[in-house]
C-alpha cells in the first residue's frame, strides 16, 4: 500500500474541469515531482491533497484513510471541521507565498501548531523549533520577524514550521517560484536535504533540473490529466513531453 | 570655443549645495502665528468665558460623579459592544447564509436609524413589551418582571449605546479581518488549526492593524457621543452641568467645564492609540517607529 494513493480524482471550476480522473501512488520515502503547463492542474492537485479544495469526484487516502471523506454506499461524505483538522497535522504544506505568520517571530512560526494544536510543553516546542531552523540553516534568526527576512529565508522558516508538526507527507506549491533567481538555491538545498532524509514529499515545481536530482517519480499533467509519469531519466529526455 | 564645464570649483572640493529660501513660508508662519495669538488672547481675557468660574466648577463632586458616569458608559459601550460586534463580524462571514443574512440586517437596521431615536425607544421600552419574562421562545416561561423596573434610564442609556456601537464595530472588525491575506487562514488550517483558532491566533491580530485607527476613532466618537444620553435624563458629564446652570445661569462656563473634561479625556485616548497601534505594528514594519518619549530622550542625549 501506498503512503498516498489517488483515485479518480475530479475536479471542475465554474465548468472548467481542472482535474480529470486523476490516479497517483506516492509511496513512503519516496520524492514525486509534478510538472506541466501552468492551468494543468498542478496546484489543485496537491490542494486538494490536503482539503484546501473540495474534489467534485474521487478518493484521496493517506496511510490507508480517506482524506476528509468517509465512504457511504457510492458516496463519500464530507467529514466535520474538526475531523479533518487532525487529518491535516500529518500533511506538512509549503505555500509559493511563504504564507508566514506576519505578527509573529521566525520561532514563533514553528512553536506555534506544535504548542497550540499538538500540546507540545512549550519549553521543548522551542527546543525543536531551533533545531529546525538551524536544520533549514536559519540559527540565530529565531527572533526576527519575517518582514526582515529574505524570501529564500522566509521559504526556509515555512519548511520549518510544517517539518515541526511530524508530518508523513509533505507538500511543496511552487516552493521557489516566487523567489530571486539568487535565492532558489538555497531552498532547493533544503528540499536536497529532506530528500536524502527519507521525507515522503510530493513537489510542484518548474525547476525541472531539480526534478532530474532528486525525484523518483516525475508526473507530467496536461488538461487535468497524467500525461506521463515514470523515473526522471525515462520522463525527461523524453522529446514528446510537454513538461513546461 | 565654449566650455560646457560647470562654473569653476576649487580644485580637490566638489560644489556645495545651497537651498532655496521659502520666503512665502516665513509670511504665511508669521500671519497664522498673529491670527492664533489674537484668538488665544480673545479667549483668555474676554470675561464671558468665565474661566474662574470654570476652575471653580471642575472638581466639584457632581461634575466628577458626571464624569465617572461618561467614562463607564464609554468604557461598557466600547468593550461590549466591540465583543458584541465581533460576534456579528464572525456570522457575517461565516458560511451560513442565514448567520450572515441576520448580521446584514442586524447592522442595517442599527445603522439606519439615528442614535438619539434608538436611545428613546429603549427609554420607552415599557410602553412597547409592558413585561419582560426569562422562558423558552414559544414554550414556557420562567419569571417574568415588569420593564419600568429593570430598564432604569441607566440600563436604557447602556441598551441604546452598545446595540448602537455593535452594528458599527461589527464593520471595523470585518473590514480588519478581509484586509489579512486569505493565505494566512490557508496557511494556518494545513497545520490543524481549527476554524476559530485560525481566526484568534492568526487572523484577528494582524486584523487589528487596520481594526486599530477606526476603533480609536469610534471610541472618541463615542466618548463625545454619550452625551446623547442626557436627553432621557442620565447623569452623565454634560447633564450633571446642565443642571447647575440650570441654577446658577452660568451656562458658558459649565458648558466650558464639560469641554475640558472632554478634552482631557480624549487626549488620553489619542495618546493611547498611538501605543496600541505602535504594538500591533509589531512584524508588520521593519523597525518599529521610536515613541515621542524615546525621540526626546535622544534629543537631549
């Protein structure tokens, strides 16, 4: 079994399908990195991984669970708010925006789930915390505010703040796309890093030298569909694909 | 042959630069400064005012009791009615149609009729619902006891003022709350936070950025604007010195006595926006601003 498996997963907007009848097996340790023409649907995908978007169609499961649904007969029936929120604790996100708490410091950003909705002893939350952020390389910036940090190290704090939850599976949104080419490097250094840890992450992305280093699997969508799908090397050099 | 080099320099030194003279600044600082001098000058001497009389009203204890009247009435609209608005706030966005439809209609209503005209419906309550009675809506009641004795002019006044202020609140702080990045609220519900954490941790603090200047605002509003209440008779600051000119007929100078207090009490509240503003900005700008205090001490340092 597979540490994510999607099934028919159907998605429209206003009428416009986004996702056609999406199947994905991610398995556990293993990095998959989709690709594809911006409007392909990459982002609702991994939207709707975590409940950020409501699938019109299709299953979602992580370790074996359906995702915010639970099957009735032919149906799956929404769970309540409370019942997903605890679902989501295991599925780390790292948004293209950052999304950082702006009224709160860089340590603050990662104590803050683990404290508040994990109930960590605060004493060893701040603990962990450092240690994360000395692990995406941010020691001594515990206690700026991310208005005084770069996008790359804004980026860095994200990944941290989603690692400090445990998750088993984590998902990236355009991690660097809107980072100064200067800046990417270091946030893909971090991805690098989790990569070679054995994070099961799954990877929205346009930096398709990244995707030839580090993924297992690369996903090619088009028009809501998986175009092709398969080892870097195998997907990549393939010249009928369509990646960007 | 021209040169087209700027006009010599001493060699080694580059050009000094010069500013222009604002001569029509020196003027129009020197009629402004007469203009305020004659006018400080016409209220100081001019003995309508009366200023000793005024001095002589300030302490007094009906004045100081009008005036603990002003500042609970201010400080129970302002706290009830921002708790009160936030609720709106919160049902207005919420995604239940019915929530929200009745927090639209809620401040419609509030906000479409005049606060002097609501003070006098509340102040008149008893002639509309005779008896009030603790029960089940549609079912049993519990006990029930005749309005004249619970809605006493105070209660009437306190009615009036923070169903009043609820309808406006419940704007700023949905105004304050739309204003925080959609992303943020993403953000936090992919790390498990619940919807009313997510609103609590998250978006209500950065909401109170743009929440502050229009509550400071409404709090001054309505510290002046309890002055309303002396219409159904509340002792409040203006009515207690309302009824010693009624006695003494020294009408501008009382009227002068509530003025002061007025002043006073706003200043304070300006002051302490300026700090409760200075706190929220917190993240939100790369250096906080130093406070006067701080900006003095440098000077003399």
């Amino acid at each position: 079994m597979s540490l994510l498996e999607i099934r028919g997963l159907t998605k429209a907007f206003n009428g416009v399908t986004v996702l056609d009848g999406v199947d994905l097996d991610v398995e556990a340790g293993s990095v998959t990195v989709l690709v594809g023409p911006s409007g392909s649907g990459k982002s609702t995908l991994l939207r709707c991984i975590n409940h950020l978007e409501t699938p019109d169609a299709g299953t979602i499961a992580v370790d074996g669970s359906l995702v915010a649904y639970r099957r009735d007969g032919d149906l799956l029936r929404e769970l309540p708010e409370r019942a997903i929120a605890p679902q989501r604790r295991r599925i780390g996100m790292v948004f293209q925006q950052f999304q950082l708490f702006g009224h709160m410091t860089a340590l603050a950003n990662v104590i803050e789930a683990p404290v508040g909705v994990l109930g960590v002893p605060r004493r060893e939350a701040i603990e962990r915390g450092r240690a994360l952020l000395a692990r995406v390389g941010l020691e001594g910036r515990e206690d700026a505010y991310p208005r005084q940090l770069s996008g790359g190290q804004q980026q860095r704090v994200a990944i941290a703040r989603a690692l400090a939850m445990e998750p088993t599976l984590m998902l990236f949104d355009e991690p660097t796309s809107a980072l100064d080419p200067a800046l990417v490097g270091e946030v893909l250094e971090v991805l690098r890093d989790l990569a070679a840890g054995g994070t099961t992450m799954v990877v929205v992305t346009h930096e398709i030298a990244f995707a030839r280093d580090v993924a297992d699997t690369v996903v090619v969508l088009g028009d809501g569909r998986i175009e092709h799908s398969g080892p870097p090397a195998e997907v990549l050099d393939d010249r009928s694909v369509r990646v960007a | 042959m021209t040169s087209l080099a700027a006009p010599e320099a001493p060699p080694g030194s580059p050009p000094r630069t010069v500013r222009s003279r604002h001569v029509g600044r020196w003027v129009w600082a020197a009629l402004v400064v007469v203009l305020v001098v004659w006018a400080l000058r016409s209220v100081a001497l001019n003995p309508a005012f009366g200023w000793g009389t005024v001095a002589q009203y300030l302490f007094t204890t009906a004045v100081l009791h009008g005036l603990a009247t002003t500042l609970l009435l201010t400080v129970a609209t302002t706290v009830l009615g921002f708790l009160l608005g936030i609720g709106l706030a919160a049902m207005r966005l919420s995604g239940n149609p019915v929530l929200s439809s009745v927090s639209w209609g809620y401040v419609w209503l509030f906000r479409s009729t005049p606060l002097l005209v609501q003070l006098l419906f509340w102040y008149n309550i008893g002639a509309l619902y005779p008896k009030l009675s603790l029960g089940i809506p549609f079912g049993p009641t519990f006990f029930s006891i005749d309005s004249v004795n619970l809605v006493s002019v105070l209660v009437a006044a306190l009615l009036g003022l923070i169903l009043h202020e609820a309808a406006y609140a419940a704007e700023i702080v949905r105004g304050g709350i739309l204003s925080v990045d959609a992303g943020q609220s993403e953000a936090a519900v992919s790390l498990g936070m619940t919807r009313a954490r997510v609103l609590r941790r998250i978006v209500l603090p950065q909401a109170m950025r743009s929440i502050i200047p229009a509550t400071g605002n409404m709090v001054i509003g309505t510290l002046k604007g309890t002055s309303i209440v002396s219409v159904i008779a509340v002792t409040d600051l203006l009515y207690s010195v309302q009824t010693i000119y009624d006695r003494t007929y020294e009408i501008i100078p009382l009227l002068l006595v509530a003025t002061v207090w007025y002043v006073i009490l706003t200043s304070i509240l300006s002051v302490g926006q300026y700090y409760v503003e200075r706190y929220y900005a917190r993240g939100a700008e790369r250096t906080l601003p130093p406070t006067p205090l701080q900006r003095l001490r440098r000077s003399f340092r």
